[in-house]
C-alpha cells in the first residue's frame, strides 16, 4: 500500500487528508505542518502531524503539496527531488515562480482539481479527439482589483478560506497565476499584459472573440471570461478539420469553426486523488510550468508604496497584486510569488509595476532560482 503524505494543513489539505485516510488502497502518512500541532483541533488526524520534513521524507511514496506559497514550497520540494519522491501539487504559485527550475530534475506535477489542472486534462482530451486547440479560458465570477479588508474578512469566515487566499481570488491575481501555468504548461501565449478578461456570459460568446484574437496573433491563448451567470469551471475553444464538421453539428456542437469543450465544474482537493493514481501508475506528469516559461506574474502597487514599508505577503496583499507578463519584456520585475518580507527602497506609485530593484528581499532559495530562470529564459 504506498504511502502518501501532505505538505499543508489549510482548507485543501483538510479535505483532501479526509480522504486519503479513507482510501482502499493508499495510506494517509505523514502531514507536514509549519503550525503548532497541539493547537489544531480542527483536524481529527493529529497522529497524523509532524514539523518534521525530514519524517516525512523518511515515511512518505509520494508527497502531495498544497500549501500555495511558492518560498516555501521551493525548498520542501527541493529536498523532495533530492530523495526521489515524486510530488502532486496544488500549488500554481509555486510552479509559475520557481517550478521551471525542477523540470526534469524530479517527477513533479500539478494535480486536477483547480483550473489549470482541470485545463490540462481537458486538453489532452481535446487533442486525443484530433481538435486544435485555440484558446484556454478560466472562468471568473467576480473581480474587484482592490477589495477591503472589511470585505475580504467577511468572505474568508463565511468560506472557511484564508484571507489571503480569499483576496487573491478577488483582485484577480490568482486568475492570473492559473493562466499563466497554463500559458506556460501547455504551449500558449497570452493576447495582453493583465489578460483580457472578456465579460460575456456564454462560453461560446466569448470564446468566439477569443479564438479570433488567437488566430490574429498567430498562437493559443490562455485568459478568462467574467460573468456571475457563468458556472465555475474552465472551457477550451478549438477548431477541427472541414471533414468532421457533420459530425460535430450532429453532435450538437454547433457549425464551427470554433468548438466549446468545457468542464463545468472543478472538486479541488477532491480530483487530487486522479492525479496521485496518475503519477504512481506511471501516467506521468500532468502539468508543469515548462522549463522555459514565456509568461511570468509580475507585482503591480494596489495603492501608494512608501520608501521603507515593509510587505509580508504579495499574493493576498492589501497592498499589491499580480498580472500576467512576458518575461522578456519586463526582464526584471518581480514576481509577485517571491514578495515576502519584501521593504520597499523606494517610493511606488500605484499602478506601477515593481522591479527587483525597488525592493530588499531575504535571501532564500526561491530568489536564487528564480534569477536562474529568467537567466536561461532571456538567453535561449
């Protein structure tokens, strides 16, 4: 029976032990934690916790990652890929800000569940039915670039989601982030810095308009839709040959030339499981960020920075959020994953992006390998 363990303690790692321990034919492990153990009442399987990695490491077949902080996943998985254990994630923070640099190196993959492994699948589908992919869309009911930390506290009690996760979803960066490991992972490109974000409130709509602007500019696109009638889930716009074009309109899909296939739904810490049967039955890896990334997610001010302010946490900030960038047009920015413990050297004004050299930032492995990344990127 092969031994999984968890790297993470939040909402998704909670649902997703849940059914590990039940599982037929996998064992729950280990569950790293960064939190002190005697206090999580909340988790029923405390037996089950350790801050150990080094326990974890010892006692583990596969490892799934879900804690969505780049730093610190960069250097649990490092050590993971030094003792050979393969890892599923659900963390798209982590791949678009240091995950190119460990392709190849290890078996590490994103998991279904969120959009851009749900995307992911959906795409092997599509190409597997011989249809040719044209765009990759996300699905966005709400959007507020700069939200309240009144509002932002309601939402995170009545979801049971942490505030910072909370309000990455609502300005957007987290949008951003899944489509650009989509970008990345699946061989596309983006139409705009910042996506274009499309209100229109059918797939077909929308996914019309951004076909065209994929087939204008040459390649596939990864982006959203935004619309509050929409459900929850991703969709792929594709083309097919002329000779299947009755069959399609047989099938209800339409007169073409541009094809919805969608998936209306995404289970996150449920779908987990797929993926972990995937990588140990030697499927391979599902998603990665590719080893050489186009697409990075760059910082943008939410408001005015002062020289000498100091910002925890980029991703779920108050005072910053993420666009999506082509790396070679903005050599030096920021990635927003890497903004933690970040002081500000100088003043920014809001709107601006932030450079690596407006920032003092602690030295960790995620910076270093970050630099090796773009390195290799601006010199392929």
């Amino acid at each position: 029976m092969s031994r999984i363990s968890v790297i993470g303690s939040g909402f998704i790692a909670k649902g997703f032990i849940d059914l590990l321990h039940a599982h037929p034919h996998y064992q729950l492990s280990k569950i790293l934690t960064r939190t002190t153990i005697a206090s999580r009442d909340d988790l029923p399987y405390v037996a089950f916790m350790t801050n150990s990695l080094d326990e974890v490491i010892a006692h583990s077949d596969l490892v799934v990652e879900c804690t969505g902080d780049a730093i610190y996943a960069c250097d649990t998985i490092s050590q993971l890929v030094e003792a050979k254990i393969p890892v599923v994630t659900m963390n798209s923070e982590f791949h678009v800000t240091v995950g190119s640099f460990f392709v190849g190196k290890g078996v590490i993959s994103e998991a279904e569940g969120d959009q851009p492994g749900v995307l992911a699948k959906l795409h092997e589908e599509a190409i597997a039915m011989g249809f040719t992919p044209l765009v990759y869309s996300n699905i966005k009911g709400f959007l507020n670039h700069t939200p309240t930390p009144e509002e932002m506290a309601y939402w995170s009690k009545k979801s049971g989601i942490s505030l910072p996760m909370v309000t990455s979803f609502t300005d957007g960066t987290k949008v951003q982030i899944e489509q650009t490991l989509v970008a990345n992972g699946l061989g596309a490109g983006i139409a705009k810095e910042g996506l274009l974000g499309l209100e229109r409130d059918t797939m077909q709509a929308g996914g019309d308009l951004l076909a065209k602007e994929a087939e204008a500019l040459g390649y596939p696109i990864s982006d959203y839709l935004l619309s509050p009638k929409l459900p929850a889930g991703v969709f792929i716009v594709a083309k097919h040959t002329a000779t299947q074009q009755a069959g399609l309109r047989y099938y209800k899909m339409g007169e073409g030339p541009y094809y919805v296939l969608d998936r209306t739904y995404h289970l996150c810490h449920m779908e987990i499981m797929k993926t972990v049967s995937r990588i140990l039955e030697g499927g391979g890896i599902l998603l990665d960020n590719s080893a050489t990334p186009r697409i990075s997610v760059a910082t943008i001010a939410k408001r005015d920075l002062q020289e000498g302010e100091e910002i925890a946490k980029g991703i779920g900030s108050f005072a910053v959020r993420g666009i999506a960038v082509e790396i070679t047009a903005h050599p030096n920015h920021l990635p927003i994953g890497l903004m933690h413990h970040a002081v500000m050297k100088r003043a920014v004004a809001k709107g601006e992006m932030i450079t690596f050299d407006d920032v003092i930032l602690p030295k960790t492995l995620a910076v270093s390998v970050w630099h090796d990344i773009c390195d290799r990127v601006l010199n392929a």
